[in-house]
C-alpha cells in the first residue's frame, strides 16, 4: 500500500553481561599475588614463561605490557617493529623484570623467541621450540630458518637444570587476525602443543590487539567480555588449536600509550596471576 519496507534489526554487538568476571577499577587486588610471589621449590629462581606464536602476534609487547604495569612507566626492554611482517625477533632472550633496587628481580621471567612462519624455511622451527622447551638453548643462540640448533653449538645446553626448562607455555595470537592464520602455522603450534602435553608443561594463550578486532572494544576496553564477536574468535580458536577456553586471555599490549592505564594493566595482571599459578603447580609437581 506504499508504506516502506522495514529494514531489518541488527542484533547489539554486545552482550548485556560479562560472560567472564573481572574486577574492573581493582588493579591493586591483583597487584600483591604478583608482587608477593615467591615460588616453593628452594631450587627454583624463577619460572621461566616462554612465548610464541605468529610473526608480529605481540610476544615482545607483551614483555614489555608487563614490564611496564610493574614498573609504573612504559618501557621497551624487547624491540619491537611496526612495518615487518616477518619476525623482528630473532635470539633467543630472557626478559627478568627489575623489583625494587638495580639487581634484585621478580621471579618469573619471559622468554621470547623467534616468530611461526606458514612457509617450511622461514621462522623459527618447532623443533628448536621444542629443544627451548627442555632447556637445551641457551640465551643469544640466533635461530636458523634454515636448521635445528646442533648438539656442538656453543650455544646448546646439553645438561639443563630446573631452572633453565621452561615451566609454562603461552601462545601468543593476535586477534584481530585471527582468522587468516593458514593451516601451516596452526600445525605448527599444534605440534608444539603436543609437545608440551607429553612433558606436562601447562599452557596457557593470549589474545593480543583486542581492540583492533572489536569497535566496541576499541571504544571501552571493559566491553572486552561482553564483544560477542571478541567471543567468537576465542571459542574459534579454542576448537582449532584445543586449549581450554578458561586458558585463553585477552589483552591489550600498549602500543601508543605514554602513560600506563589501569584498564590494560588489569587484563594483563589477570593472565600474569594464571600463568604464575600454572607455573607453581607444574614446579610442585615435579
């Protein structure tokens, strides 16, 4: 009869409730775990939390998201790049995290590696994650896309203690590409999974560039457990690469911050206090 047609409804992008609970305004109730921790075993320095994942995911900025909330200042200890697509990276590092006076440290500490490529002769190789694993690396080795690590290297480490295996291992994915990780790459994290699970190495993910993949995010860093979309992406993942959706944690790494902000410190603190759960427990049990 000459009315307009009605246009359908989109459905809101965000659900009425956090679907996970968080303490938002609270960063000091998650402070004191962290600072205070100490771990059991007397043989235990530290626990050593080794990254990987993609080219460009975000390991070493996250490093330094983390160093930065402890320090109270941006920092950039682990370089980072804006431009290349491959990895920037490209030693094996060990991040300790400064505590109080010049020399004295938290004791965990952050190990970053070499970026997955999906091509067979480019990043760093899953069996050299896997020797990174059982402590056969020593800081400085420079990857070769080309070859493992050799047991003649003078890098090579053929008697790891406990402090040089590596006590838990975080994934690092960004989110906002999610989607476009190739086949190739996602086996390889699948097998360096596998490889952790038969050495019971307790494993945990991170989301990184959360508000890059959601506007309501990218608007108000609290609607991160509300973004269906966000959602979505971490069930995605959950399937393809079989880790437990209460072991994957979205953060934000700064980026173009100068001034540190509570709302990303707490996403970060939130996945730091499980990892140093995962890491006592593992350490406990051996």
């Amino acid at each position: 009869m000459g009315g307009k047609s009605s246009q359908p409804v989109s459905p809101p992008p965000l659900l009425e409730d956090n679907w996970r609970t968080i303490q938002w305004g609270c960063k000091e109730n998650y402070l004191p775990f962290v600072k205070d921790y100490q771990p059991h075993n007397t043989e235990l320095l530290e626990l050593r939390i080794l990254l990987h994942g993609p080219a460009g995911s975000g390991k070493s900025s996250f490093i330094n998201s983390v160093d930065s909330l402890l320090q109270g200042r941006i920092t950039g200890r682990a370089l980072v790049d804006a431009v290349s697509h491959d990895s920037f990276t490209t030693e094996y590092k060990t991040y300790k995290i400064q505590k109080g006076e010049p020399g004295t440290f938290y004791p965990f500490a952050f190990t970053d590696i070499m970026g997955l490529e999906k091509d067979t002769n480019k990043g760093v190789g899953v069996e050299d994650i896997k020797l990174a694993m059982r402590g056969h690396i020593k800081d400085g080795y420079k990857f070769n896309t080309l070859s493992t690590i050799s047991e003649d290297d003078c890098h090579y480490n053929n008697n790891p203690t406990l402090n040089n295996k590596v006590h838990v291992l975080v994934c690092v994915v960004p989110a906002n590409t999610i989607h476009l990780l190739s086949d190739e790459t996602v086996k390889k994290m699948r097998d360096v999974r596998l490889a952790a699970r038969d050495k019971e190495i307790p494993q945990l993910a991170i989301l990184t560039k959360i508000d890059e993949a959601c506007p309501e995010v990218k608007r108000d860093l609290r609607n991160v457990y509300k973004s269906k979309s966000l959602k979505k992406k971490m069930e995605e993942f959950s399937m393809s690469l079989g880790i437990p959706l209460n072991c994957i944690f979205p953060v934000k790494n700064y980026h173009s911050e100068i001034t540190t902000d509570d709302d990303i410190d707490t996403l970060i603190l939130s996945a730091l206090r499980q990892m140093t759960n995962f890491g006592e427990d593992f350490v406990n049990n051996l």
